[in-house]
C-alpha cells in the first residue's frame, strides 16, 4: 500500500515538461522492464511514437517510465499507471523532436465562459471537487472561469476531429502552444493554469488517424 501511494505522489508531484517522451527503437518498439536490468522481466512493450512520462535520475543506464493504462487518460487514480524500466538509448523526450513548419499545422482553440447553471458539479459554493462526474483539470477546487466550446485542428489542410468528450474536462487552457513532430505523428503540447491548478497536456496526433492520445498530468 506505502508503494502504490508513493508512486501516485511521485506521478502528480514530479512530472514536468521535460519528463514527456517517446521512444526512439529501429524495431518499432521497446520493452518495458520491471526492474532497471536486462534481465528483468519483460511487463510491456512501449510502440513507436506512444507517449508516456519518465523520471530520469542518476542511472546512467535505465529511466523509470510511467506509462497511461487508458490512453486518453479519462481517470486518475493511483492505479491509473504502470510503472517500469527502458534504457536510457532509447528514450527520445519530446522537446528533442523536430518542429513542424507553421504552415503544416493549424490549432485553435474556441473558448466560451463558464456558466455554472450548464453543469452537474460535486461540492459547494466554495469548493467542487468534480464536474459532470468528471475529474477538473484547471483549477484548485474553485470554479473554472472558462471551458473549450471547440477545438479546430488542420494538418496540411486536412480536418482532424478532436470530439468534446476528450475536451470537456479541461479548463483553463490558455497557456502557450509548443509543436513537435516525427514523421507523421504531432504532438502538441501545453502547460494550463488558473495560478494554482497547474496542469499539462500532450495531444499525440496521427495525421492519417486522428488523435491517438490525450496525456494529462498534474505538474508542480
């Protein structure tokens, strides 16, 4: 019990822009160990372009991962993730991608105001702990001031669909946009605050298939 509650604690307290990552395998994939050694048994194998979190530390050899069960992650809870070990040679951070040209890529946001009468929420007039039975992201139990009526994504000229129920959620979205690409796989990435309820967000997009996954995270 003290182990899976230090690892939520080490999820939701440690994870920052820098510890976004993807792998980088000529084979296409990567195995995930339970333990930091090569010997270690084999618990999951990360595919090409799947994001996950990683805590990088003095290792020089292996980086603990921190890998979504759900792909979109919809919940949170401390059973959310799988933890494990990948060498270091094939970890490839996100910020490390190349940057698509401005022309390749349109993301825009639709903001409306937060009207309260709108939504289902849990708590009080001071304190919501949840809205729509869903988890906030965005604020730090008050009321988020502003929600996404809309998101409206082109990738070479070519729609891609983000449907409301990925977005929903995530309030407070105003902080700066950053793209990466590889291949034909964006990633687009974002640090959202109201001042206290810092979280951030990766949208991982095929261009050809559409939003492959939604990382969010708490970051501190």
């Amino acid at each position: 019990m003290k182990k899976q509650l230090l690892l939520f604690l080490l999820f939701c307290y440690s994870f920052s822009y820098s510890q976004l990552a993807i792998i980088k395998d000529k084979d296409g994939y990567t195995n995930v160990r339970k333990e930091n050694s090569s010997k270690s048994k084999i618990i999951y194998k990360l595919k090409e372009n799947q994001a996950f979190w990683f805590n990088d530390t003095a290792d020089e050899e292996w980086v603990e991962i921190y890998i979504p069960k759900d792909k979109f992650c919809m919940n949170e809870d401390n059973d959310s993730y799988i933890s494990g070990y990948i060498h270091k040679s094939r970890l490839q951070p996100i910020q490390s991608l190349s940057k698509p040209l401005p022309q390749e890529i349109n993301f825009k946001y639709k903001f409306k105001k937060f009207e309260k009468l709108n939504h289902i929420n849990d708590g009080n007039e001071k304190f919501v702990s949840k809205i729509d039975g869903k988890k906030i992201w965005g604020t730090d139990g008050n009321f988020p001031d502003i929600e996404i009526e809309k998101i409206n994504l082109f990738i070479d000229d070519k729609r891609i669909l983000i449907h409301e129920v990925l977005f929903n959620n995530l309030y407070e979205c105003n902080g700066k946009i950053s793209f990466f690409k590889k291949e034909n796989t964006y990633f687009i990435y974002q640090l959202n605050s109201d001042g206290a309820g810092t979280y951030e967000l990766l949208w991982v997009i095929d261009k050809e298939k559409g939003v492959k996954q939604r990382l969010v995270g708490t970051h501190i």
